[in-house]
C-alpha cells in the first residue's frame, strides 16, 4: 500500500486593535481654516520609505528543502515586500566543503544552514553570530533541548532550531513481501546490524533485477557524520569512550575512536560495501525510488519527496538498525546568520520567522520534516500514527546529539572522510591511525 502523508495544520491568528482616546480641553476648537493655516499641508513629513534588502540564503539540496523554503519564503516576503530572498541551493555532497570556504570569503551567504553539530564550532571561530533576543523564553522552552545546546556558545545561541532529524530505514514493501521478510515496526523490534544484513541478503537475491542495492543514503558512502558514525558508536556501551567518541571536552579522540570496539564496527562498516556488497561505493541517483535499492537510510521528510516524485513507490519505515547499543543520531541543518553579513538585523528577523510555528508551518505545508518545536511534534498527527512514528520514537528513546563541541566542525570533516575512505576499501588501521593522529594536532587548539 502506497503510503499518503498529507495532513491539513490549521492555525488561528487574533488580532487585537488598539485604541485610542482624546483628550478633550476647555479650549473652543479653532475652526477648520485655522487649523490648516498653522499646519501648512506642505509641512507634514511624508512617510519614510523602507530600503529594500535582498538576502542571500544557502543551504544544502535534497529531501524536499528547496520546494519547502520557497514556500517558506513566500510567506516571509508577502509580510515584508521590502526584502527579498535570493536562495543558493548546493548539491548536498558538496556542501559540507562548500560551506567553510563561503565563511571565509569576502561575501557569504546572509543566512545558511549548519548541521547543529557544527554550529558551536563556527560561532568559536567567529564566522557566525549570536542572534540575540530573537527568541523569548517561551521559545527556547518550546524548542528541542538537544537542539538548544548544540546552538548555544557561552550562554547564547547562534542557530535557530528549525527542524530535527532522526534516521530510519525507508524499505520496497513490494521486494521484501516478495521475499517473505517482516520488517519490524517499533524501535523495540529493530534489528541488529547483522539481522539486517541477513534479512536484506534474502530481499536482494530472491529481487527481479539483477541490479538491485540492498542499501543507500543520500550520498553514497555518505560523508556526514549523521549518517555513518552511530554504526561506530553503536558498537559501544552507553557511556563508553566508544559510544562517546570524543573525549567530554572535546579535544582528543584517541581512545575514543580507535577501541578494540570501534575498529571492529570499522571492519563491519566496510564489509557492507566491500565483503556483502550491499551499499554502493558512489552515488547511484534515486537508486531507491528507481526501484534499484531494497533500503535507504534518510529522515522524515523523504516520504514526501517519494510520494512526490515516486507516487507508484510502495514503501514503508523500520527503525535503524545497531551492533551493540540502539542508537541515532538527533541534529539537523540550523538557519544561522554570518558575522560578514551587511543585512545582520534583516537576516535576523528572516532567521526569527523560519523558527517560529509560522514559518515552519509554511515549510511543512510542502516537506513534511519533523519540527523542532515539542508543541508541534506533540500536535502535527503525522508524528502520532506509523510510519512516520518511527521517527519520533527514536528521538524520545535512542536519540543522542553528533560529538561537537568547538572543534565540531573540524571533528565532523575528518570522521566523515576517514568513513567514506574505509567504505572504499582502505585499510583500516592505517586511516584510523592517520585520523587519530591529526584530529588529536587539530583538537589541541580548544584545549
């Protein structure tokens, strides 16, 4: 069964008038022709124009972004016609690369999206600024608290919490009823990595084609940290310099990544491209909405874009698997402003309207992600009901935030080659030595 996610959201605005009274003297009232010769019409200042602003606004491509921002920005424009927003939307695998290297141009972009677990990172390094009072209390206490301390350095935020991921593994009902598979429906249920691979075997081989991947991401090997390094985690106990994976104050990871624990989850990371050959070592554009990938690990909002642009697709969600310990990773892209901004207060107020219920609401009439907003999560009926309960479930029971810190972006940079690297067959110990050693030299400047 196809399924339908289309939920109707409907908000109530008050309006409230104010009044005001006059006051009245003992006075006579000057006649009418006496009050234009005093107040000459020539001498009324007439209103003062608003300056038009255009706003540049990046961020990364895929997963419903670009439709739902547009008309994100609709709305935003049609309340403020004096600002425009130009949108620079970058191929999801560059930008991650892209985005360091605007930051320390002459020009960035106004506004762009920074994973959460990077935010910190940024703000340390000054590329970014503090948005100030745009948030109430009321606000942050209606945000995510992980989202909240992800985007706050030294006692105020830089990135506004707007949406929140969570992974889940979006499967062909089609190929595993064909196969005789039962996916399991909660996250008590999930399987192990190794169930997994088990099970997707089966689903590949008893496949029509030939040409069928049992798993992809987004990307193929997925170069975000989001994506590949709960597998390495998953591997530990909670607590464990494993689970952990770098160290509390967030300068050292050896210890963290190079456990008996970890290079073992490395060594099952890279069998599932290289020894099963179940994930591909590049990318393979819409594998699985082409009917050429059993799974896909991805977020809430690619439902959306499947039904979109794959309406004969039947799928359905499972929840991610794991080695040793349940675990997923919580972050998302956060909307922040750049200190080189000339627009700072303009980009502000855009950042402001993006995190609010009315501006994510805008968004989700198009893409439904998972808000970052409890009231919304708690109230959008989507989230209540499979598939896309998976999604929630996790974030309550298994969520935990991407190491960061101010060297976040630096760690999320080189973890995320070092897993793309043993993806493509590299020798592990090698490429983890090599990452440890020069993660540890760069860690050491936050110290």
């Amino acid at each position: 069964m196809n399924t339908k996610l289309r939920y109707l959201f409907v908000f109530v605005l008050a309006l409230s008038v104010a009044i005001v009274g006059c006051q009245s003297t003992d006075d006579e009232p000057a006649p009418a022709e006496e009050l234009a010769e005093t107040v000459p019409a020539e001498e009324v200042a007439p209103a003062e124009e608003v300056e038009p602003v255009t706003l540049r606004f990046m961020f990364p491509e895929g997963a419903g972004r670009g439709p739902g921002f547009d008309s994100a920005i609709a709305a935003y424009e049609e309340l403020n016609p004096h600002i425009t927003i130009e949108t620079e939307s970058i191929p999801f695998g560059e930008y991650g690369g892209l985005l360091p290297v605007q930051f320390a141009g002459d020009s960035p972009a106004d506004v762009a999206l920074v994973d959460s677990s990077a935010v910190i990172s940024y703000a340390y390094n000054g590329a970014i600024v503090a948005l100030g009072d745009i948030f109430n209390q009321s606000d942050v206490d209606d945000f995510l608290p992980s989202l909240v301390d992800q985007s706050t350095y030294e006692g105020q935020m830089y990135g506004a919490p707007f949406f929140i991921s969570t992974q889940g593994v979006f499967y062909n009902t089609d190929m595993f009823a064909a196969a005789g598979i039962d996916p399991p429906t909660s996250v008590e249920e999930a399987w192990t990595w190794p169930e997994f691979v088990e099970n997707v075997s089966r689903v590949v081989e008893s496949a029509e084609s030939d040409d069928v991947w049992g798993l992809v991401f987004l990307s193929n090997p997925p170069g975000s940290i989001s994506w590949s390094l709960p597998v390495i985690r998953s591997n530990g106990e909670p607590g464990s310099n494993t689970f952990m994976a770098l160290s509390a104050d967030g300068t050292e990871v050896s210890g963290y990544l190079d456990t008996p624990e970890a290079m073992e989850a490395y060594q099952f990371w890279q069998d599932l491209y290289v020894e099963h050959g179940l994930a591909p070592q590049g990318d393979v554009p819409d594998a699985f909405g082409n009917g050429q990938a059993a799974t896909m690990i991805s977020f809430s909002a690619w439902g959306s874009v499947l039904n979109n642009v794959f309406p004969d697709l039947n799928w359905d969600i499972m929840p991610i698997p794991y080695l040793e310990t349940h675990i997923v990773h919580a972050s998302h892209f956060m909307p922040t402003v750049a200190a080189k901004s000339d627009y700072q207060e303009e980009a502000k107020a855009f950042v402001q309207f993006l995190s609010s219920t009315e501006g994510f609401m805008a968004y989700y009439d198009v893409t439904s992600d998972m808000p970052a907003r409890i009231s919304l999560l708690n109230g959008l009926e989507e989230f209540q009901v499979r598939p896309l309960s998976i999604f929630k479930d996790e974030l309550l029971t298994v969520a935990h935030a991407a190491p960061g810190g101010p060297g976040g972006a630096i760690y999320g940079d080189i973890v995320g080659s070092l897993l793309v690297d043993i993806a493509q067959g590299a020798d592990i110990e090698a490429a983890v030595d090599a990452a440890v050693t020069e993660l540890d030299a760069q860690l050491t400047q936050f110290k």
